[in-house]
C-alpha cells in the first residue's frame, strides 16, 4: 500500500469501474478501495468518503491527466453528474436511453437522505429511492418526469 495513492473517489461503484477501466485502457494500473461495502450499502458512500481509486505513485500525474481527457475531473474538482430530466408521458419505455437509444443501461437507486435518517434512527431500512437512470454507451444520466402536455415539446 505504501506506493499507492487516491487518485479519485466515487459515489458509486460503478462510477469507480468506468474511470477504472478507462484508465487501465492508458496503461495505468488501478486499485479499489471500499468498493464492496459501499456495493452492499450504498448510503454508506458518503460516510466511508465514496468508492476510491488508486494508483501507483509514479502514475499519479499521469493518472490525473487522463481523468481529465476523459471528462472525470474539472479544473475545480472531480466531476459533478449532471442529471437531465427527460419529460414523458404515460406510456413512455423506460429500456432504452431517450438520447442514443442504447438498452446498456442501469437503474440507480439513489437512496433519499430521509431514508439514511430512519436507518441511523431506528436500525431499520425504509428504502424510499429516487430513481435514477444511467447509460453505458452515451454516459448520461437522466431521470423521468411525467409531462403536463404542454410541456412534452420541451426536449
Ligand atoms: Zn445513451
């Protein structure tokens, strides 16, 4: 452990797995922290300081320009998600991503803070979620929202 350093945390682990296998397609070799744990209990993320990335020492700099071609870290910080709102109505198909069409995608349960307080509180798990989806071909996030008509032409 000695020559290893965190390079990048993550909220989800499948967040760390894409950066992972992206920096692993640059030659950069990898290493993951609290990934289990955090797979098992999700709000724990924020407790446990997210899912960690690391690398060698000697890879670090280069670890950290690689992030940032891939769109992994901004100048101020390492990417903030950006969740678009995909209005639909009723019957809309939610196995396909709305921007490419793609049906490589994934639900994330994005577990509510008052259903980590009821948890701390009580000891017991009342898993009220907010469901978000992601895409693994185009990498965006969305959520649905049902749409009054009016608002249907809105992208
Ligand atoms: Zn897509």
């Amino acid at each position: 452990m000695i020559n290893w350093e965190t390079l990048i945390t993550f909220t989800y682990p499948h967040e760390a797995h894409m950066a992972k296998l992206f920096l692993e397609s640059e030659g950069i070799e990898t290493m993951m922290l609290d990934e289990k744990t955090i797979q098992v209990k999700n709000f724990l993320s924020n407790a446990l300081g997210g899912v960690k990335l690391l690398v060698q020492k000697e890879d670090y700099e280069r670890g950290i320009e690689t992030l940032k071609r891939g769109g992994y870290i901004r100048e101020e910080g390492y990417k903030e998600e950006e969740v678009r709102i995909v209005y639909v109505d009723k019957s809309h198909d939610d196995t396909y991503c709305p921007f490419c069409k793609s049906d490589n995608i994934a639900k994330k349960r994005g577990i509510k803070i008052l259903t980590a307080i009821i948890y701390f509180l009580l000891g017991i798990m009342i898993p009220i979620f907010k469901i978000k989806y992601l895409c693994y071909d185009c990498g965006k996030e969305w959520k649905y929202r049902k749409a009054r008509k009016q608002a249907l032409a809105t992208p």
